[in-house]
C-alpha cells in the first residue's frame, strides 16, 4: 500500500504539507523549504554516525538511513525530508560491481558498452532493496506529517557511470555510443527506466510522498539530442509511477536550455538551478507546473544579510509562480555552515507566511 492509498475520503497525514500543496500548485500557508544533500557532510551530527562506514554500507542500514534523513529535519526545520541514498545504489542491488570512492564518485569496474553487456542489467525487484522499505516504514512513522522525498537517477545520468566507468567531464564514451549506436543507446536507457522505475515504486509504495528523478549530467546535451535520444527513458520512467498520484520532480543541472523539454517528459515539478530567474524558467517551462530552487549554494558562504538579499531575489522572481518550493539551485555544499541553512529556512518561512 503507498503513502497515497487511503480508505475513501481518507488522506494521508502528509497531504495537506505545505510541501504537497505547492507541488500540487494550491495555496500554501507559506513558502515549503527543502534542500539538496540537506542530509550529509555540511552536518556534524552526520559526519559522527558515518564515522568509519561506507557511502553504500549507509544506504543499506535502515537504522543509520533513517537517522540520517530525519537530522536535517530536526536541526533545520525543512519542510520535507529527502531518503538518504546514493542513485547508484538500484545499480549495486542488482549486481553491478562498483563502488563510491571518496572525492571521486562512483566507480564502476567493468564499463557498460556493447550489447552483451546489456545482459548485466537485470530486472530491480522490491526484494533486492528490502533495506529501503525497512528504512522508509522507520521514517513515516517518525516524520509523521512532514513528507519523505523518495528520488532516483534518470535513465542518461545513470547510462553516463555506466558507460563512461565513473565521473566525467566530457562524457565522451556516451556521446560516442548515442550518436555511434543509437539501438543500442535506446535499449540501454529502456533498460535503466526499467529499472529506475522499479526503484521508485519501491519508495512509493513504502510510504514516501512524492518522488525526485535527479539527472545530474543531462544539461552536457543540445536539446534536439535530449528530445531524440533521452527524453522518451525519462517519460517512461514519470508514466511508471503516474498512477500513484504523488508529485514527480525533474532535477538537472545545467539545464536552462532544456527546461521546457524536462516539463514535458512527465514531470510535475522542475528544478530549476542558479543559472536561470525562475520567472524565465517559468516562462520556458510553460503552465501547468510547479518549480524548484533556485538559489546558488555558494551564496550561503557569504554573511547572513548577503543571504537574505539573494535568497529575497529568488522570492521575488517566484511572486508570480503557480507553486513554488524554496530550494538550492544544486546539492549542499560540504563545507556550508549548517547554521546559514537554518536561518535560509527561517528567513524563507517568515517572508512568505500568509
């Protein structure tokens, strides 16, 4: 049973969030307010349970996931908690050799690039991630009336790792098998939206109140090559988990050019980053969806009244959305005073209460 089924009449105790509300674009008592990595290095209190266990070790301990999702929630007042995970985490559930290397990234050991390796990408079954039910059911009952954020990589992001072996700057191994072999390409990223969906309908299904799909590299690609080659994954993955009825968000990064197109794949919400005045981005994306973001991260490095002012222009730029959720433009940087977060939220909920 997800989070949204309910005898009739019914809802869940998340529903009327003022972070499910903006999602759904309907007037909110004030401005929601989450952040990307909210839960991770910036908090100390993270630093001192991770302390000695590794990145993908943590996402399989449902105790130590819960605890780490629900610190920020505490020390920051945020209106949604996200699942603390890693997007390569379906990946090593289904076999995959790889792992997170500290200021590197995901390591994969034998890259994904013929048609023989296709047959290393099995299906994700909800038994392969039974630590993330575990994990999901501890934090409902916790978080009570906040929402969970469950969230997954989008099809290129994850074909990117996989076939360039890790981080890239280029992506040229993927661009060179989008363009060189686009049956190939198609059926790789069919393969991950399988798989991705999975993962997600998992989270639903455990309890988690809307869903985030991060496709951190796709802002590397010309529109027409997203439209072609990237989008029809993205879509297939948003119509897997429609039926549910909780707010799906598309999140990328460099992505002004691609705005529009990122709605159009399915989603509810668009995250938006630093790059683009949300009422532009509004603009490019067209009605009919909530936006995300979008103040820089490295604005929160500054002192406490440049922080406001920013954060001010992000709100002022938001005045006229049809739903709007406070966010960074990307991920909390690790070395950000936790304290500049929790007096953004503040500042975010005492300029728009209503």
């Amino acid at each position: 049973m997800s989070a949204n089924d309910r005898p009739s009449g019914q809802q869940p105790k998340t529903y009327e969030s003022a972070f499910l509300k903006a999602c759904r674009r309907e007037p909110v008592p004030h401005t929601p307010v989450w952040f990307m990595r909210q839960a991770g290095r910036s908090l100390p209190e993270y630093l001192k349970v991770r302390e000695g266990i590794a990145m993908l070790d943590s996402c399989m301990r449902p105790e130590l996931v819960a605890e780490i999702t629900l610190q920020p929630v505490r020390r920051h007042k945020v209106d949604a908690a996200i699942f603390f995970s890693d997007i390569v985490v379906p990946l090593k559930a289904i076999g995959i050799d790889l792992d997170i290397k500290p200021g590197v990234g995901p390591v994969i050991a034998e890259p994904i690039r013929t048609r023989a390796d296709l047959a290393r990408l099995r299906d994700l079954t909800p038994e392969d991630v039974s630590y993330v039910t575990e994990a999901i059911g501890l934090l409902t009952a916790e978080l009570d009336t906040t929402p969970l954020i469950g969230f997954a990589g989008a099809p290129f992001t994850l074909a990117s790792y996989l076939v360039e072996g890790g981080p890239s700057r280029n992506h040229e191994h993927t661009k060179a098998l989008m363009y060189g072999d686009p049956e190939l390409w198609a059926d790789l990223l069919d393969r991950l939206a399988e798989i991705t969906s999975a993962f997600l309908r998992v989270q639903i299904e455990a309890g988690a109140s809307a869903v985030q799909l991060f496709d951190s590299w796709v802002g590397a690609l010309a529109p027409a090559d997203y439209r072609r080659s990237v989008m029809p994954a993205s879509a297939k993955v948003f119509d897997s988990v429609a039926s549910y009825g909780v707010p799906r968000i598309h999140f990328g990064v460099g992505t002004g050019e691609l705005l529009g197109l990122m709605g159009e794949a399915g989603a509810d919400v668009v995250g938006v980053d630093w790059r683009v005045p949300l009422d532009e981005a509004a603009r490019r994306v067209g009605p009919g969806k909530a936006l995300q973001g979008n103040l820089d991260p490295s604005v929160l490095f500054a002192p406490p009244a440049a922080v406001e002012a920013k954060a001010q222009e992000v709100l002022d730029a938001a005045a006229g959305l049809e739903g709007h959720v406070f966010n960074l433009g990307h991920g909390v940087l690790p070395t950000i005073d936790p304290d500049a977060l929790t007096r953004l939220v503040s500042f975010v909920h005492e300029r728009t209460a209503r």
